[in-house]
C-alpha cells in the first residue's frame, strides 16, 4: 500500500496524508474533503462525497460539525482558503500535522507522519511535561514543529501559516427542568443507543466489573447473543478485580473469560509496549489493556468495546467529590479566610497535631482549581530543580504545563468547579491519555476499538444533567447509579471503583527479570543528564524500602522514556 495520499487544489498548501483503509476522499474541481474514522451526520454514516456534498449546501464548517458525530478527523481543501482541519469533539480519533516547505502533513500517527519523510527533531519541552503528566498534552508532541488536534479543535493551514485552534464543541452544560426519574429513562435509552451504534460483528467488550464496563457489557449483550466479554487479573492483593467481572458476566449471561497477567509475562512484553507508542507514554496500566486486547483477538473478537469515558461523564473520580470540600472554604466569605489564616496557618498551632491537619486543609484550599488537583504531582512535590539537571531546564518554560490546564479549565462554559473538573478530564485524562493507551494497546493486538462511552448523544445528555445531580455531597455517580438501578446488579452499583491498574510496584520488588530490566534502563537513563542521579537513587531506595505502589510509578515512566528513547535512536540510526 502506497505511504500517503496527495490531495492538490489550486491556490492550496499541497496535502500529503497518511494512507490507510480508515481515510476515505472525494473530490470536485475546486473542492476536495478527506475524512479518517467513522462519523455519522443526523445519526447516520456519512462517506467523505456526502460531506462533500453537504459542504457545497451549507458552506460553512463550524455549522455542519455540530450535526457531526463519531470518531474522526475530517480535512476540508477549498480553492483560495486556508484547508481546514478538524476532530471529533472528544479527539477520540487522534490526529497529528505538520507545516514543513509549505506542505502540510497529516496522519493518524507520528510514525506514519515519519514515513512520509516529516523531520522529527525531539522537542526538551515535551519531555518536560511527559514527565509532569506520563503522557504529552496535546497540541504538543515529542517532536518540535509536530503537533496533535486538541479535541473539537479547527485549524485553518495556508502554504505558510497555522492559525491558532477554534474550539467548535463547548457546551453550556444547561440545565434540564425535566424530573429526575424522566432524566434517568432517558439516561438509559442513550447508553442503549451508544452501544449499539457500536456493535460490529465478532464484538466483544472489555470487562473490568466496575460501572462503565458493565453498562457497556449488559448493553452488548442485548444486541449480541452470545456477548463475549473479557477480564485481566493478578495474583497481586488490592488489585484483583475478577469477582466484580464475574458478577456483572453472570449477571448479563456474557461468554466471559479471565486471563491472569503474570509479571513474567509483563517482563517479557515490557520493551515491545514502551516502544509501540508514538510518543513516551507511561500509563502503567497500558500492560493490562494489551492482554486483554490480545486475549480477545486471540478468541476471535475483531472489535471491542470499551468503557471509557463514564467517570469523566457523570463525575466517578474521587477527586471531584475531595475538591468540593476544599471548594467549601474558597468561596467562603473573604474575612473568614483571612481570620482562619490568622489562627492555624500564621501561628505555631500549624504544627501541633490535629491542628496541623486544619493548616494543610487551608494551604490546600487556598490552591486555586484546576492547580489544585496537582498537589500530588511529581514535579509539584518535588520540584523542577530537584528532578531535573540544570543543563535540561535551561530553555524549558516549566509554566507551559500550568498554561494548558488554566486554558482548557476556562474554556468551560459552566461556574460549577464539578463541571470544570469534567470538561478538564475530557482532555487531559481521556483523549491525552487513557483514549492513547487503550486505542495504541489494542492496535498493537491487532484489534478494533470503540467507546459507547463517548458517543455525542451522550456526552451532549450528560451536560443537561446537574452537577449537583451527578455528585451530590460526596457521593460519586450518584445519577448514573440510579439510572442503572435494576439494569446493573446491586454488588456492581455499590462495588469502588478500580479498574485495569497494573501492580507494577509490587512486582518490580518480587520478580527479579523485572527489576534486572528496570535497573537496566534506568543506568542507561542516568547518562542522558535529563535529571538527576540522586533522583533515580531515591526512588529505588524508598521503592525497595517504604512506599512500592508510588515510586515503582516514578521508576515506570523514567523506565519507560529510556526504552522509547533507546528505540527512537535505533530507528534513526537505522534510517541514517
């Protein structure tokens, strides 16, 4: 199969796109359009000519993208105008460009963006916020000048210039007046409606026991017969989840099945995973998505289905309900804030058990959202200055990190913190991350993706409901959990929820091909003079020594940046 696609249009930047079975093109004399993904338009599939088509009727892009639906990108070439380039409001279908000698460049990856011959300079700045975030935010990437669609983002690209992006997909989160019990029948026929554009023959789903994949699951299985569903377990404490997936197999009379990961078979797929993404990636959970994906395929299944997406819908992370209690004190009055400061910050009462937690509650409270949610972010524990050598932060803007949350958190049409939160989560925990992870991992097995989750009905829904429906006081999910009531099974509504989380930590102390790799790397991590020896010594030590489950985080995604380094030099070498 050809590399790329050249589309050309008078008095436009030529435009070389990653070939793929995805990409679908028409074209007319003065007009051309690429789309790459599924998309529907008024619910129903639509093909690049009918975009076309409707192109010419309406005119104007940013109109017809708010009928528009699915995961895609979608390139409009016109005759005389900048092309313009847009993705599906939650940049479920990822989407990377470039400007170089007035070419624009685009593809569904950064490696097939290389093969088209994009130069990939690596970019100090991104590294940064890899490991700030364990991934890297869009619009940034690992390489300067190459950057990633932030979700519903348009682009408008002459032969010379990027315009700076236009969010199209915002929502006012308003408010429904319907009654509750109409909000959750309606909840209902949406998760019904998102599955089942979804289903593909030979499906399957993912099946951790908790909310999400159990809707996804008990869904499938009213439009398949018989539903497979497929699980991950360890023989790790606190983190098998078998039981709960079983319950919800059971529950719904899925075709369920459990592979337990070993972490010698961790071991021995640990290089493969780190260096198949396109860009450092240290989601450590990555390991559990591909065995599952690979266990699935190996089954038979051609596509999954996948749960992602409800926690960030209808507010299931902790973290949403722990923020309200410190929101609690910042909207309080001014003179009662300046009065509490006085008393148990100011004084020596800050010091003095039981006290000592009033203080930390108001330094806390006193961290503006979203920054607030990064209290327990390895730089902003740490410090730049003690991670990194002096030499790598001369030159990096180590507020950059700080500037993407505060944007994205304001673009939110909505004063509700719990709203914020989400419309935050859509990008920097979905599409920035867990959407990379699982789409990447399943790619890598072989095998098709979808998220019922993300579908636009629902996400649209889910901005009518009330945030203080959705977390009232501290109970998380409450809304969903009551839209589920007799459709999900009980131990499933009041389980906690978890996940596909990978016992790294624990592992890396208990198996020693593990800890030999782990140690390997990060020796040859120290040569890179990216940060500090005495950083790497620490977090063996206090991993060996007191807190596993945390520092064999830290040790992952420094491990894991040295493998996709090390791959990315051979590489390079390779094509020298």
């Amino acid at each position: 199969m050809d590399t790329h696609v050249v589309i050309a249009v008078n008095d436009c930047p030529e435009i070389r796109i990653a070939a793929h079975p995805k990409l679908d093109i028409a074209k007319s004399d003065a007009c051309a359009v690429a789309l790459f993904g599924r998309a529907r338009w008024q619910q129903q599939p639509v093909t690049a000519q009918k975009l076309l088509q409707l192109l010419n009727e309406k005119s104007d892009l940013s109109v017809l993208y708010q009928q528009l639906a699915g995961d895609f990108y979608l390139v409009v070439i016109e005759s005389g105008k900048p092309v313009l380039l847009v993705n599906d409001i939650m940049g479920v279908q990822s989407c990377y460009y470039a400007l170089q000698q007035q070419v624009l460049y685009i593809g569904h990856g950064l490696k097939p963006l290389k093969q088209l011959g994009v130069t990939c300079a690596l970019n100090k700045q991104a590294i940064y916020h890899y490991v700030y975030f364990h991934c890297i935010p869009a619009p940034d990437t690992i390489y300067q000048q190459v950057y990633k669609l932030e979700p519903a983002n348009l682009i408008a690209v002459t032969a010379t210039n990027i315009t700076p992006a236009t969010l199209l997909y915002s929502p006012d989160f308003k408010t429904s007046t319907a009654t509750a019990n109409k909000l959750q029948q309606e909840c209902l026929s949406e998760l019904a409606q998102a599955v089942q554009y979804n289903v593909a023959p030979d499906c399957g789903a993912f099946l951790s026991g908790g909310l999400d994949s159990s809707t996804v699951a008990g869904m499938l299985a009213r439009h398949q017969q018989p539903a497979y569903t497929y699980s991950i377990g360890f023989k790790a404490k606190g983190y098998d989840e078998t039981e709960y997936a079983l319950i919800t197999a059971k529950h719904f009379n899925t075709r369920h099945q459990v592979h337990y990961l070993t972490p010698e078979q961790a071991a021995e797929a640990f290089v493969k995973v780190a260096q198949y993404f396109d860009e450092p990636f240290g989601n450590s959970s990555a390991m559990a998505a591909y065995f599952c994906a690979r266990f699935a395929k190996e089954d038979g299944r051609d596509v999954l289905l996948a749960g992602d997406g409800g926690d960030e819908l209808f507010a299931g992370n902790s973290r949403y309900a722990k923020q309200k209690v410190f929101e609690v004190f910042a909207n309080s009055p001014e003179f009662l804030q300046s009065l509490a400061r006085a008393v148990f910050v100011k004084t020596p009462l800050a010091k003095v058990p039981g006290f000592k937690k009033v203080a930390s509650y108001i330094r806390q409270a006193d961290e503006k959202l979203p920054m607030r949610l990064q209290n327990y972010n390895f730089i902003n524990q740490f410090g730049s200055t003690a991670i990194f050598t002096e030499s790598f932060l001369a030159g990096i803007d180590t507020a950059r990190p700080e500037q993407l949350l505060k944007q994205r958190y304001e673009q939110c049409q909505s004063d509700d913190p719990v709203d914020k939160m989400l419309f935050l989560d859509w990008k920097f925990t979905l599409a920035d991350n867990d959407l990379v992870k699982v789409s990447k991992m399943c790619e890598l097995a072989g095998i098709e993706v979808r998220y019922p989750l993300l579908d636009k009905s629902l996400v649209d829904f889910s901005c009518k409901v009330p945030a203080s429906a959705k977390l009232p006081g501290q109970k998380l999910r409450d809304f969903y959990k009551k839209t589920c009531q007799g459709f999900l099974a009980d131990e499933t509504l009041s389980k906690e929820k978890h996940g596909f989380g990978l016992p790294f930590g624990v592992w890396l102390t208990d198996n020693a091909e593990l800890k030999a790799l782990a140690l390997k790397a990060l020796n040859a991590f120290r040569q890179r003079n990216i940060v500090k020896a005495s950083l790497i010594d620490a977090a063996i030590e206090a991993h060996t020594n007191s807190h596993a489950s945390y520092y064999g985080e830290l040790i992952w995604i420094l491990v894991v940046l040295e493998l996709w380094l090390q791959a990315e030099e051979h590489e390079n070498t390779a094509d020298a």
